[in-house]
C-alpha cells in the first residue's frame, strides 16, 4: 500500500534537528521540549505505523516519486515497524536522561549535541525503511559521522576514541560500499528486492560471493562482531553519558537488523546463498566470540566498560542465532534484538544514574550504592536479571529461542558458549550486587554506615529508568503474543 | 475431573508478592510492619485451605499468566501434589512469622524491614514453585526464589555472611542455569511441551541414555535438593539468622528443590519410563551416598545449626530416596517425608533459635545443663528429633515406615541396611544434645539467669512440635493428598 506516514516518522527528528541548531543556539530552554516532542511524535507515529501494517501489510513510499527499481523506495513491512518503534520508544527514553547529562557536561554546546543526536535517529530509522541498497551506505555514513560527532565531544580520551572508531568505521564503510558496487554490476540494480529476483541465475559465481562477503565484513565490523570489536569499548565508554544511552543499546542493534534483513531478503529455502561450511564457520566464530567476550568483561573494574564488553557477546549471540538458519535461531535473534536494546538501555541508563551522583564507575566507587541510591540500584537490579537471563524479564525468552534454535540445529559449541556467558553474567552483575549491597566492611562492625546518606538520582534520570525496568518484565511476559503476531511473520516458511 | 479456572492461585502467591509493599511503607513502625506480616501470612494460608476441599474432591485449579512460548504458557495449577507443599509451607510461614518476630526483637537484629520483605517475596516464589503448572513456569519461580533468598541469606552483611552468599549463588544459580535449564531445553525440545502429565511426557520419546542424562542433569540442576555433590551452600547459609535457617532451610527452599525432583520423576520423565530404562537405581544410589555421608559428618559438628542442616540435607536425600524407589509404597513414603520433616526440622531449628535468644550459645559443646533451664524447648527438642529419626509415637514415623515398607516390597536389601543404618545415625546425633541438655550438670556458675526465651519464639515451636505429634494420629489428609498426586 501507498503511504507515507512512515517517512513523517523519520522526519520529525530529522527536521528538529535543524531547529534545534537555529533556536537552541540562542535560547537553551526550547532545546529540550523541542527535542522530547519531535521524538515523542514520532514514537506516536511509529505505533500507528505498526498497527496499520499489521491491518494492511506493507506500506511503500517513493521519494521524489521515482518508480522503483530506479528510485529510492521507503518501504515498511511489520518487522521494520517494530523495528522503527524500537528506536523511536528507546530515544525517547533515552532523552530524558540525556538531557540532564548534557546540560551539565557541554553547556554552551547543547544544540549541537543534540542536532548530532537527532540526526543520529533519524540515520538509524532510515537504515530501518530503506529497501534500496546504496541509500542504505548513505544511512550508514549518516550514523556513523554523527556517532563520530558525539563520542568526539566527550572528556579525556574521547577524541583519540573517536578517530579510532573513525578510521575502523571507514574501512567497515569501504567494505560494504565495494560489495554494493559489486552487485550493482552483476545485477545492475539497488532495490534490495529487484537484486534478489536476479540472485538465483547467480548461483555459485565467483564474484557473488566476494559482494557477499565483502557486505558482511563491512556490517561486522559495524556491529563489532569479535574480533572486529576492538573500536567499541573505548568508544563507548569515552562518549559523553548523554550520548552513551542512545549509542549503546541502539548502533549494534540495528546494524544486526540489517544483516539479518539482508539475509531474508537473498536467501530462500530454494536458494540456499550460503554453504553449510560458511554457516558453520561463522557459527563458530560467534561461540568463540561469546566466551572471549564475556571472558574479557570479567577482567573490567569499570561498570560501563564492563557493560561495553556484555555488548560485545550479546553481538555474538545475535549473530550465532541467525546463522543457525532455523526458525528458533532467528526468532531468537530478532526476540533479542529488541530484548537486548531494552536490556542494554536500562543498564546504561543505570550507570548513567550512578555517574550522576558519584562521578565515576568504577567498582571501588560502588560500594553500598544500594543504600545510598536505592531505587536505582533496585531497578539496575532487574536489568542485571535480564541480562543474566532470569524469568520473567525478556532476556530469557529470547536466550530460550537461541538456545532452542542451537539444540535443533545439532550446534552444540554456540548451545555451550550461551550458557557460559549466562554463567558469566551472573558472576558480573552478583558482583557488582555484593559491592553494592555490602558496602565496605571495615565499617560495617556496626552496621550503620552513617556516613553513606541517600542521594537518589534525578528524576529526569530515575524516571525512565523505572520505565524501562517495568518494560524489560512487560516485554518478557508478552513474548508469546510478540512471536507468533510480528516475528514469525516475517520468517519465511521453511527457513 | 475437568480443571477449574480460578484466579485463586495466582492470589495466592501475588497476596504475599504485593504485600512487600505495605511492610516496606511500614518501615517506621515496627508493630504496624509485624502486623501487616502476620496479616499476610493469615491471608495465605487462608486462600491455600480454600482451595484444599476441591482438590481432595480431585479438581485441580487452574490460571494463565501469560502466553510466552508455543504449548509453554506461565500457567498455575493446584493439583494434590503442589496442594501438600503450598499447605506446608504456607502453614509454616505462619509461626515463622511470629517466631520472626521474637527472635529478631530479641536480639535487636538490624535491616528487619529489608528482612521481612524479602520473606514475603521468598514465600510467594514457593508458593509459586508448588502451583506451577509446568516446567517452565516452575522454573521461573525457582529462580526467584534464589534470588529473593540472598539478602536473607546474607544479612548480617559481614565478611562471613559475604562468602556464604557467594557459595549460595555459585551452587543454587550455577546448577540451575548450568544444569537444568538446558536440561529443560532438550526436554522441550524431544517432547514438544513441558505440561506436568501425571506418567510423564518424555515416554516413547527419548532413549535410555537421554533419559539418563536428562535425570542425571535434573537431579543437580535443583541443587536445593541438596543432593552431593552439590550440598555445599547449605551449611555455609547457616550464617543467616535463624527464622531464616528454619524456614527456608529447612522448609522453602530445600523443599522446593526436592519439590521440583518430585515433580521431574513423577510428571515429566515418569515413573514407568524410568523404570523401563532402569534408572531407579540411579537415583537411589545418589541418594543413599549423600544419606549416609551426611549423616555421618553431621555427627561431627559441634555447632547446633550445622548439625541440623547436615541432618537436612541427610533428610532431603531420603525423600529423594523413596521417589527413586519407583514403587507406590516408596514414592509415597517420600512424598509424606516431604511434609513431616518441615514440621520436625523447623522444630529443631525454631529451639536452636530460641537456645540463642535465651543463652547467646550456638555449639552443643557449651549446651550443658541447660534443658533444666528451658525444659519446653528441650522437650519440643525432643519430639522434633523423634519424628526426624522415625520414632513412633510422631509424623516421622509413617514416613520412614513407608520408605522401609518399599525397600523390602522392591527387594532392595542394600536400601532396607542403608535406611536402617541412618536411622541409628540420626538417633547418634540428636540424643546426645537432649542427654547434655538434661542429665549433664553445668559448670559452676554457667546459666545463672538463663531462662525460657521469649513467649513469641516459644508459642512457635511448642506448636510445631504438637503438630509432629498430632501427625501421628491424624496423618489422613496429607495420606489421601500424596495418593492423590501419585495415583495410587
């Protein structure tokens, strides 16, 4: 169906964030109603959009009206609606913590923060709609530059963090721009959809396989698949805090959404792309990836850094779960796609809140947080299950799924490496429980800490931190509806 | 009989669940916060009998919390089985709460707001745990029982309790997403479902030796069975305070893992599966080394609490015993085991508390004499340690007689010495604390002014100890229940 309420999704942070550089520059104020309710309309619009695919299937719009193949189609089938809502819900939330963070750490630089940020969604949220697979690249850069943006404007090492993302997020561009121009010469086409009808004569060629290949390397190192990971920790962790909670639970997510949307777009039961070695192959990586990764988290003394590395194996669960090519794996994976964003949201807005107060994150700083932030504490708490994976918070549904897909595809390594980073989990976030629950025990001969008093966070923070909370428990226990009425949709019968 | 759709179950665990909120509100005021526990747990229990008659009729209750995976909804359901667990403990959790209050009073113990919330919490994850409807949901209230259980465990907050609490973790956490959630995945994925199917739902499906891997997996995945090697955690959480210990551990969480083995025995690999593939054995070896282990090491302890929670863990491995046993007699056994150890044990445990209130003593070495001091505890002493070891006239006695009864029934020579053995092991342990009590003289000057604890602790366990007794007597619902839940 011709529509195009999807693209006032997109343009709503898009546009604001224009006027946000022309008024916020002058007057701070507006910067923040501004922002809140451009993201708000378009969290608004985007559960209009979900509810009117689910009624009347895909919705399609044509920029500058140039008919498909050759013009750049918007196009937005339920699983991209969920997908869009994702990212407009998670913004939105994100924002309120951000804008206390910002305000305090770039004051006179608030309106470029945030016409970075705005531009950033909408990046994201175009990746989401295009079907074309160039515009695609633009999307692409259109992140990464403004990402590179705002990891620049954070203290200390930032800038350094920055180039350093540069420099692998350009030859990750590189590599997908090639494939696409590969493609383009055997098929001569750019809708991803026109590409696919001429893939099967393709079969077994040379060249295929380099696009392919080249595509996939490209996202990976977008998305820090292990190895390819080596950009992320210091990024994230040098970003300003108000644009960590934006970056963290989003970037990887949605360049995972791609590979997987890639995937079921090529491939079909009758045409199987890729050789079982390579799935194996890759399925392999993923498991080694998951257990070096969680390995790694174990050796961080600082919560978000240790959170950047849990980031990093939930990638290669992700990944794994696609490449099993069965219905489980990759309900799993796009499950976790959305249970992973919220997971990842809530933990960043946690430490957030934490750094809020205390300045720093590292462990020695944590010490009887629970009785100085409580409520805090008890929601990072319900994020750190859901990590873990304990039910009923979402992070176990979707971990079931995996494994499930795992055991049925007879891949035992990825089944062993999943329960080893659940393992894993548990030891981080009990650890960081226990430091927080017993505070220093020197002290603790008389159990009055009398010098820790309650210093609970912000509202602007605690606020959708408790949202979030709340949503990691309702999504968990709305799975059932969640699969069988988008997910399972989009799968093809027989994948 | 057609299952009833009821949302009673779900009030059940939520009363407790959503009545942290009002005790946490109450923080200021202790006797409001005691009241609004006490309330609760009336409550409970309340709604529990409610649905007690229905049952005995053969209906079974059930609700839906929530679709979540294909044919694995978050379902509750009351049948005979879950019926014995949730009126044990939901009985229980009545005068722990009261004996709560004493002994923390008492003692004027810090942090008792974050305590009895946390109490609240653990009860309705038990309860949970007793009306689920299957695996997945059993699961689901497992773990949180594990997790609302830690800040209990490790409430004094000290160096001591800190280690403890790790060690509590590592095994409860450790085994049951190590063990037995993929245990539970291969089960979902040979079987198609995870329903609680009286025979169960693996037969026909799965070879022998999945099965045996399943079992195997199983059996230390709930490591609050305590089964070894994986018992370590329980003498470590004695650090707890001791309402906790008698009632978590000796009561919810222990039981709740032999619970979760009951119910993978009797409603997922079945009886005649097993049987078929010979694996009864496998489980009453595992359970007669652990048996007669920690029988054994408990005789060594000085310290009363861990004495006791080695006899736990002896107790728990006999109901695992009689389950394994495969047999009517010997399953039955193992079922009444279930409830007429948590009113003997939570005796024991209630007077060791009260022993500590009244005298600051925790190891039997320096427990001279002081029967004639606080002849009420010592006596429920007395009653709980018989029906522990079997003795008639209390409930442990119908138990044990059962367990005995299958042994010889099955032919199980090794089993009838093995039983026999512990029981004289058991008598070895506990009759020297009551003789100490009473027939050895106190040192000169020891015990001057020590006398009965407060009435709030001795209410408590002067009742439990009556109810072992009139269990003897009255044993008819909890008989006809555990027939009930096996078939027989």
């Amino acid at each position: 169906m011709k529509s195009n309420l999807h693209m006032y999704v997109m343009a709503a942070p898009l546009l604001t964030a224009f006027l946000v550089n022309i008024f916020g520059r002058t007057r701070r104020k507006v910067i923040a109603p501004m922002v809140l309710g451009a993201l708000g309309l378009s969290s608004l619009l985007a559960i209009v959009v979900l509810k009117r695919t689910l009624v009347s299937g895909d919705l399609s719009y044509t920029a500058g009206a140039w008919t498909p193949p050759w013009g750049i189609e918007l196009l937005v089938d339920p699983l991209s609606a969920l997908m869009l809502l994702l990212i407009a819900a998670v913004s939105f939330i994100a924002t309120f913590a951000a804008l206390p963070c910002v305000e305090r750490d770039l004051q006179d630089r608030q309106h470029i923060f945030f016409t970075l940020y705005l531009i950033l969604i909408a990046g994201l949220m175009g990746l989401v709609l295009t079907a074309d697979a160039f515009n695609l690249y633009v999307m692409l850069e259109i992140t990464s530059i403004t990402t590179y943006g705002l990891i620049a404007l954070g203290r200390g090492r930032a800038p350094l963090s920055s180039f350093n993302y540069i420099i692998m997020g350009s030859v990750a561009a590189s590599f997908y721009l090639l494939g696409v121009g590969y493609l383009y010469l055997l098929t001569g086409t750019l809708n991803m959809a026109d590409i696919a009808r001429y893939l099967p004569a393709l079969q077994g060629s040379a060249a295929l396989s380099t696009a392919l290949a080249f595509i996939l390397i490209g996202l990976w190192i977008k998305m820090a698949f292990f190895p390819l990971h080596g950009w992320l920790p210091r990024a994230y962790t040098d970003a300003p805090d108000g644009a960590g909670v934006l970056i963290a639970p989003l970037m990887t997510k949605v360049t995972i959404y791609l590979m997987v949307r890639l995937m079921l777009t090529f491939q079909s039961p009758e045409f199987p792309l890729i050789s079982m070695d390579v799935r194996t192959l890759v399925i392999w990586a993923a498991s080694i990836g998951i257990v070096c990764a969680s390995s790694l988290a174990l050796a961080q003394r600082n919560l978000k850094q240790m959170l950047t590395y849990i980031i990093i194996a939930e990638v290669g669960y992700m990944v794994g779960g696609a490449w099993l090519a069965n219905d489980q794996g990759m309900t799993g994976t796009l499950l976790h796609i959305v249970n992973d964003a919220l997971m990842t949201l809530c933990l960043f807005l946690a430490a957030v809140a934490i750094a809020y107060r205390t300045g720093s994150l590292h462990f020695d700083n944590l010490k009887g947080l629970y009785r100085r932030m409580p409520w805090t504490m008890a929601f990072f708490t319900i994020g750190a299950f859901a990590m873990i994976g304990v039910p009923p918070t979402c992070g176990f549904y979707s971990k079931w799924y995996l494994l499930l897909g795992g055991i049925e595809a007879g891949q035992w390594e990825f089944v062993v490496a999943l329960i080893f980073s659940s393992l894993v989990n548990a030891v981080l976030f009990f650890r960081i429980i226990e430091l927080a629950y017993f505070g220093s025990l020197q002290d603790s001969e008389h159990h009055a800490h009398a010098s820790a008093e309650r210093h609970e966070a912000p509202w602007w923070i605690l606020s959708p931190l408790a949202l979030t909370a709340v949503l990691l428990i309702v999504v968990g226990l709305s799975t059932g509806p969640l699969v069988h009425n988008i997910i399972r949709l989009m799968i093809p019968v027989g994948f | 009989m057609t299952p009833i759709v009821s949302i009673w179950p779900l009030a059940a665990i939520l009363v407790s669940l959503l009545g942290a909120l009002p005790i946490i509100l109450a923080h200021r005021q202790p006797n409001l916060r005691e009241s609004w526990t006490i309330l609760i747990a009336l409550v409970k229990l309340m709604i529990v009998a409610s649905l007690l008659p229905g049952v005995l009729q053969g209906s079974s209750y059930v609700f839906t919390i929530a679709q979540v995976i294909p044919g694995v909804p978050i379902e509750l359901r009351v049948d005979a089985l879950g019926m014995i667990f949730a009126l044990v403990a939901s009985s229980l959790w009545l005068f722990t709460s009261i004996y709560s209050i004493g002994y923390m009073r008492a003692l004027d113990e810090h942090a008792q707001t974050r305590y009895y919330a946390s109490f609240a919490v653990a009860i309705s994850a038990t309860l949970g745990v007793a009306f689920a409807g299957n695996l997945l949901t059993m699961y689901l209230f497992y773990e949180m029982l594990s997790l609302s259980t830690y800040p209990l465990v490790t409430h004094e907050q000290n160096a001591e309790a800190r280690s403890s609490g790790r060690k509590y973790l590592t095994y409860i956490l450790g085994t049951s997403i190590g063990l037995a959630l993929p245990a539970m995945m291969i089960t979902y994925s040979v079987a198609g479902t995870l329903d609680f199917t009286s025979g169960g739902i693996l037969a026909g499906k799965a070879s022998p030796e999945l099965l045996a891997l399943l079992l195997v997996l199983f059996l230390f995945g709930f490591a609050k069975a305590g089964l070894m090697p994986f018992h370590g955690w329980l003498p470590a959480a004695m650090v707890a305070p001791t309402p906790v210990s008698s009632f978590l551990h000796g009561v919810a969480v222990v039981k709740a893992g032999v619970f979760s083995i009951f119910r993978i025995i009797f409603d997922i690999l079945g009886p005649e599966t097993l049987q078929s593939a010979d694996l009864g054995s496998l489980i009453t070896y595992i359970a007669s080394v652990t048996l007669l282990i920690a029988s054994m090491v408990a005789l060594t302890q000085d310290s009363l609490k861990r004495r006791l929670a080695y006899s736990t863990i002896g107790q728990l491995a006999y109901m695992v015993l009689g389950a394994g046993m495969l047999s009517a007699t010997g399953m039955l056994g193992g079922v009444m085991h279930l409830a007429m150890h948590a009113f003997g044990k939570i005796t024991l445990f209630f007077c060791a508390g009260a022993i500590y209130v009244a005298s600051k003593k925790k190891n039997i070495s320096q427990m001279d004499g002081l029967g004639r001091r606080m002849p009420i505890t010592y006596l429920a002493f007395f009653l709980g340690s018989l029906s522990i070891i079997g003795m008639p006239p209390l409930g442990g006695f119908i138990s044990k007689w059962n367990l005995l009864i299958g042994a010889v029934e099955g032919d199980q020579l090794v089993l009838v010495v093995v039983l026999l053995i512990s029981s004289l092991l058991n008598a070895a342990y506990f009759f020297p604390i009551v003789y100490r009590g009473f027939f050895v003289p106190a040192a000169d000057g020891e015990g001057d002014g020590i006398k009965e604890a407060p009435l709030f602790c001795l209410i408590p366990l002067s009742v439990t100890a009556l109810v072992s007794l009139a269990l003897f007597f009255y044993p008819d619902t909890l008989l006809k229940l555990a027939r009930m839940a096996l078939g027989i």
